[in-house]
C-alpha cells in the first residue's frame, strides 16, 4: 500500500502527499495569506452535438507561465512559498486553484442556473459539479516523466490508481480523466512536470462515442470491439511499436495525429483500479521507454498529450477498455499540425504521416534493447 498523508491548504484546497517521505512532508503547514477565489462552473447541453461543454468564466485569471524561479509548483523555501508547503516531495496531489470543474458546481451571482428551457430542456443548464486536481511528477523543475525512474513512475502511477478511486466516489461524477499536457505548443502553463485529474459531471464525449460503436459491434457480431481491434493490429504487426509481457503499444490503424500511440493491456480492464500489480509494475518500463522514444523524434522534446481513457464510473464497465493513448502534435522538427478548417470546422482529420511510417520511425528509436 502506498503511503500518503493529506493537509489543508491556506484557501481550503486538500493536497495529499504520497510516497516513504508523506507524513513528514505533510508536517509543514500553509504558511501564505492566500484569499479564497471565488469559483463558479456549469456544463451547458449542444442540442445538435450531444455533447457538454464546461463553462468556467474564473479560469481567464490563472497563473500562465511564470519565471522558472517563480513556479507554484515548486517545493517551498523560507524565502518562497508555493503550493506545495514541504521543503521536499515525491509525487503530491492538490486541487487546482484555477478548476473547470467544482464541488457543486460553485455557481455564483452572475452566473445563470439554467437555460430558457430549464435544467433538462433545449438549452439545458447545469452546475459544473466535479474536481480538478494537479499531479506534481517530481519535486525536479527541469525534469520530465521520461525522466524519472521505474519506482518514480511507479509512485505516479500508485497517485493515479488512488486518486481515481477516490473521485469516482464522489456524487455526481461519471468519469475520471488522468492526463498530461506536455510543452508550450500544447499550451501548458506552467513548465514544471505535471498532470491533470478531471472528475466529469458526465460522460465525456469522446468515450460515449467509443461506447455507442462499441454497442453496435457487439449487437452485429457478439464480440468485444475493443479486444477485436487490439488483435487485429497484433496480427496486422505492422503497426506495432512495443510489446511486453502485459502491454502492448501500437499506432492506430486510423491515426488522427501524426505520432500517435495507444497503449493496452493485455488483458481488457475497464480501469486503473483492476490492474495487477504485475501490469502495474510492467506498465511503468513500457511507458518510460515509449515517452523517451517520443523525445528522440525530433531536435527538441516532443510535445504531446498523454492520457488514461476510463470506463465510466455508472456505466458500460465490462464493454470498455482501459488504454493509454499518447499524441504529439509536432509532424516534424520546427512545424507543427494543426487543426485548422476541416479538423476545427467539421471534425474530419487529415493525417500528414502514414501510420505504418509513425510506427516503424518509433520502433527504430527504441533499437537497442529498448522496450
């Protein structure tokens, strides 16, 4: 079990350390005068979509980019405090100062309860309620996740098993979404290594369209979608980029962006919480091998996206798949894709590099005895 301890912070937030040096990081209270921000959140319905979109007006004034001797997610010092009150940490979770998403929705004066039609009507309204927390990799300012070790990954990993645990249960949430957004070009705003858990108020769209093929499939054939497609890349081959006893990794057959990699266990999930502590453990090489990979593709680190795709907490949980998938949007040094009228316009991607290519150029940075 991992070991972690929780404190309060000066505005209220919870911020939990984990790892051997928990309790004693925990022991150093929030010394700074730090106002509360007033909050507010609401998820509104498309009609035509089917989709929510969040609404979060307060995030316009969130901390973006600041002097690297200036980061709030540094440890703290006498001389400068920071979100994180220990002089030293392993991995910490908090919840975001700045969230999408709030206990209860945090709706506040100004900000309107629901649409001309009601809660459940056209322009259906609601409170954004869910949470947004930020996972600290590393106490390491210049580091990356490539960076870090086997048993530091696995205490990143051990943070993201707990903390998805912990916010499925809170009433109201339907899905959890561990994820990190590496780079300027990705549009971070702070450098520190770092990730992101969203507790969502529904299901996201993405996933629910995952699900309604996944539906269809099994309806037309009596088998899983996901273990099919998984199978067939295997057999296919040409698509592979690693392969280990528990994971495999591969570009998808229809890759939206120009590297991209999904990265399954073996053995279908539907979350992080169901892995073994061999998977858990196998994960960790497979990944570090794979984002280090990605850093050797161009002349500077790769920016990407990196994200841990869950069952809903309610629903379609023997259907779904757990699985990584990991983008950058950097198509070749100094250019990258974007998404311009037909991605943004009409949601119809045109992808620059063949898949097959992608994957042979990955498998080739991990010659050498690389996973």
């Amino acid at each position: 079990m991992v070991k972690k301890a929780s404190i309060t912070l000066a505005d209220g937030r919870e911020l939990i350390y984990f790892g051997d040096q928990a309790d004693e990081a925990a022991s150093y209270p929030d010394l700074r005068r730090l106002p509360r921000i007033e909050v507010s959140s609401q998820v509104r319905h498309d009609p035509l979509l089917g989709e929510w979109v969040i609404v979060a007006g307060h995030r316009q004034d969130r901390t973006f980019m600041p002097p690297a001797d200036h980061c709030p997610l540094d440890p703290s010092t006498p001389e400068r405090l920071t979100e994180i009150p220990a002089p030293s940490y392993q991995v910490v979770v908090f919840e975001n100062r700045f969230p999408s998403l709030v206990p209860g929705g945090g709706l506040g004066a100004g900000v309107p309860g629901g649409g001309r039609d009601g809660p459940d009507g056209l322009l259906a309204t609601r409170p954004g309620n869910g949470r947004c927390e930020v996972v600290c990799f590393s106490e390491n300012h210049t580091a990356s996740f490539a960076d870090l070790t086997h048993d530091q990954a696995a205490l990143v990993l051990a943070a993201w098993i707990d903390r998805s645990a912990a916010l499925a249960a809170l009433p109201g949430v339907e899905q959890v979404y561990c994820f990190e957004n590496r780079g300027r070009e990705i549009g971070v705003t702070l450098g520190h290594p770092h990730g992101q858990i969203y507790a969502y108020p529904f299901v996201t769209p993405r996933t629910a369209r995952m699900l309604a093929t996944s539906r269809a499939y099994q309806r037309d054939t009596g088998r899983n979608l996901f273990d099919d497609v998984l199978a067939a890349e295997v057999v296919d081959g040409s698509r592979m980029v690693t392969g280990t006893e528990h994971w495999v990794g591969f570009v998808p057959h229809a890759a939206h962006w120009p590297y991209e990699v999904h990265l399954y266990p073996r053995r279908r999930v539907p979350d992080l919480s169901e892995l073994t502590a061999a998977e858990r453990d196998d994960f960790c090489d497979a990944y570090l091998h794979l984002l280090r990979r990605f850093d050797r593709l161009f002349d500077a680190p790769a920016p990407y996206i990196s994200g841990w795709h869950q069952a809903p907490v309610h629903a379609d949980r023997s259907e779904f798949a757990l699985h990584l998938e990991l983008f950058t949007i950097r198509r070749a040094p100094g250019k990258l894709k974007y998404l311009a009228g037909s991605e943004s316009g009409m949601g119809a991607f045109t992808n620059d590099i063949a898949p097959e290519a992608a994957a042979a150029t990955l498998r080739e940075l991990g010659a050498g005895g690389r996973a």
